[in-house]
C-alpha cells in the first residue's frame, strides 16, 4: 500500500499543464520533422522543389489544425498515461480529420497543382509514426519529465477484497489501515479521504452493502470521479444505468449494440466475407471436391444451431463425418479418433477449413464473422446442457453468433467434458457481448489466424 501525503510536491493541474505542453511541442516537433524528411525522400531536398509548396508548407497547414482536432478529440490528458493506446489512436484520428480539412482547402483554393501529392502522403505517414513515438516516450518518462505524477486511480478496500491489477497509476488502500470510517460524517474524516486518495482522478471503494449509503456521501466530497463496487449486480451483467421520469434504473436486457453499432458490424461482416469467399475460393472447390469423391452423401452438412434472438438457423460445414452416423442434433460431441470421421474431415476439421461454409451464413445474415460460436441445444457440458451449468447462458444470444470469437482465439474450443469448459468460454462469451468494438473484431481475426490449426480440433 503507498499512502499520499497531504502535500504532494506537484498538483494535478500542474501535471495536465506540463503534459499538455510536452505532447503538443513533441506532437509539432514529429510532423516538422515528418514533411521535412519527407521533402528529402521524394525530392532530395528538406526545402523541396521550386514552384511547389513543400513539406514546411503542408506542415503549416495541417499542424494549426491537427491540433485544435487533438484537442477537441482528446489526443491530450493525463488519462493518456494509463491508457497510452487510446491516446495514440486519437491522435492519429485528428491527424487523419486535419489531412481531410487540408485536401478540402487545397480543393476549394485550387491550389492542387501546386501540391506534392507523394510529399503529403510521405509526411502524413511519417507523421503518424511520430505522434505514436511521443506517446510512447511520455509514458515511459513521465516521472523523468513531468514531475512526481500523481495516481490516477485510488481503490479503497473497506471490508471487502476485490481483485485488482496494480499498475504504475494506481493505489490500492485499506479503509482500516487509513483510518477511513465514512459513518464519521465531520471534518476530520473528509481530510483523511482526501490524504489517501490524493490527486487520484478516480475513487473505487469496495464495501459492504450496509456502508454504501456512507461511503456516497463521503465521495461527495472530493472532486475525483467516485465510484462504488456493487458486486451484487454481477447477477445482471452486462448491465448499465439510464434512468425513467427521473428515477435511476438499471439496464439489465435489450441487447449491448446500438443501431449505428450493428450497421457498422454488419457492413463490415459483408465486406470480410465477400472478400474471404472468393479469396479463398480455390480452397473451398478443392474440399468441396474432395468430399464428394472420397465418400457417398451430400458436400454440405447441414445442422440447426441457436442464433440471435435464441432463434434456430442452419449453419453451413463441410461434411466431415460418414452420412449414416452423422449426428444432426449435435447430441453426441466429437471425441478424438472418433470413427465416425472420414480421412478427409478429419483434415478438413484439423485445419478448420470445415468452417469456412459459414461465410455464407454470414452473407445470409445468421452468423457474424465475430461473435459467440452457435450451440446446438443437444448440446452437453459433461452430463448437462449448457443452459443448466450456467444461468447465464442466454445472454451469449443477444448478438448474432460467429465464425470465431474472443473464447475460440484464448483456447477455449473443443470438446465440453466438464462444466469448467462451457463455463471458460462463457465468461469469453460474455466478456465480447459487453466491450465489443470493430477494433477488438479485427483482433479477433488477425488472432484467429494463429489458432486456425489447434490441438482440439477433432
């Protein structure tokens, strides 16, 4: 435990202050340097050619606007030392929007033939690196260079141990060892929290259900953001707060996505599977054809499976099993060296190449490209199904199921003999319904890639 004094040496405006000075200079600095090298690869010369605006020019023009965007897009802050990637991505969006206003200037100027078109796309790219570098290096340095940072994160623990991971901005405090007691509402006990927690931006208490109500109006007192653990409302995650006729409530259904977030997943699932279908087109005829000539019955294995909603869907395999003893309601799981597999499927299912049928799923609307992979309701965890291990099974459906998921790129696929095997890739599941973003579906994907041949596939 690392206890604040009441006098730290640096305040936390002054903090933001130096940082917002010292990414903003190093921000400038990148690009300067960025169109000056630029000017150097594409015409030889850091002050370019004559009768064309060079790099310094494009630099003048796109740094103005780069940083009112940062600004406004929040590029800048001291919340970018916890979370240096979030950081780094709105600044290189508020490069991305400055380029855009720029070539929209230089449209309407008309000043486009006077433009380097291979110089500005050199100091963009080059620029882009060097906004990453200096959040990078600020993160690194930030003790070095700003002063004593103080802690942007204080969890305090009164009666109730919650796990943590300790990072270079966070305290972890216990209310008794701090002689914290929020039942003492009086002065002396507002100026003990305010010790403690320092210049944290955010207070997390950890308490009993009891203490609740003392603990809301002691963090009242504190210009940190306060924040209760209610471990009670694990029950209904994933859950958020709205509130009706001006009474808090709790959202506990109604699906993770907002309208805007499935169009952009949906356009998204048709781009990547049109382009998935016919890059991999040779390898879909050439295991299509081997089904067919190697054993009797159809190439497609048909199977109903729970979808979005809980509706029942038709997922798409390549048949992988003799026809005779192929089970359609997925009661009996695939066990290793299981007779019941061909030659052919047992390759074609090692590789996963037996899947790949889904991205017409895909294009049909059933399936996703990333998402919780579809059940069949046969299906068992040891001796039980699945909506019995677990109670919360079903909110895994409130969004389309997928061709691979967060559970299948952590390792948790293959047979379920044990409820612990439905119950790992349920908290997978789950986790992906409630933080999902395009981002994390294409590092989903990119993961997928290092799993496709796996030691459970059977």
């Amino acid at each position: 435990m690392i206890m604040h004094s009441a006098s730290l040496t640096v305040s936390k405006e002054i903090v933001r202050l130096r940082l917002y000075a010292l990414c903003l200079a190093g921000d400038m600095a990148g690009l300067f340097i960025a169109f000056l090298a630029a000017n150097w690869l594409v015409v030889g010369a850091f002050w370019g050619e004559p009768g064309k605006p060079h790099g310094l020019v494009m630099f003048a023009m796109v740094a103005p606007l780069y940083a009112i965007l940062a600004v406004q897009g929040g590029a800048y802050g001291i919340n970018t030392l916890d979370r240096v990637r979030r950081g780094i991505f709105r600044a290189l969006l508020a490069l991305a929007q400055a380029a855009l206003l720029m070539l929209l200037i230089v449209y309407l100027g008309k000043i486009a033939e006077q433009l380097s078109r291979l110089t500005f796309l050199t100091g963009l790219l080059l620029g882009a690196a060097t906004l990453a570098l200096v959040r990078l290096a600020v993160a690194r340095l930030a003790v070095r260079v700003l002063g004593d940072v103080p802690h942007l994160t204080a969890v305090i623990m009164d009666g109730v141990e919650i796990a943590t991971e300790t990072g270079a901005h966070m305290d972890v405090i216990q209310a008794d060892s701090a002689n914290l007691h929020p039942e003492r509402h009086d002065a002396d006990m507002a100026a003990r929290l305010a010790a403690a927690v320092g210049m944290a931006e955010r207070v997390i208490v950890a308490c009993p259900l009891e203490r609740m109500d003392d603990w809301s109006a002691a963090l009242k007192s504190l210009s940190a953001r306060g924040e209760i653990v209610v471990p009670e409302l694990l029950r209904f995650a994933p859950a958020r707060v709205d509130e009706f006729d001006g009474q808090p409530t709790i959202i506990v259904a109604g699906g993770p996505l907002q309208f805007r977030d499935r169009l952009i997943k949906r356009l998204f699932d048709i781009i990547v599977a049109t382009i998935a279908t016919i890059a991999l087109s040779p390898i879909l005829i050439g295991a299509a054809l081997a089904v067919k000539l190697t054993s009797p019955g159809p190439i497609l294995f048909r199977q109903p499976r729970i979808g979005k909603d809980a509706r029942p869907f038709s997922i798409y395999k390549f048949r992988s099993m003799r026809t005779e003893v192929s089970d359609h309601k997925a009661a009996t799981l695939t066990k290793r060296d299981d007779d019941r597999v061909t030659r052919v499927g047992a390759f074609l299912r090692k590789t996963s190449i037996d899947e790949l049928p889904q991205l017409f799923n895909v294009l049909n609307g059933d399936m996703s490209i990333v998402g919780p992979r579809p059940h069949a309701a046969a299906a068992k965890a040891g001796d039980s199904l699945y909506w019995e291990v677990d109670a919360r099974y079903w909110e895994r459906h409130c969004i389309k199921p997928g061709m691979t998921g967060l559970a299948q790129v952590r390792g948790h696929r293959g047979a379920t003999d044990h409820h612990q095997d439905l119950i790992d890739r349920l908290g997978s599941d789950l986790e992906y319904v409630s933080d999902w973003s395009i981002w994390r579906d294409l590092r989903i994907i990119v993961a997928t890639l290092g799993v496709l041949v796996h030691h459970k596939a059977y």
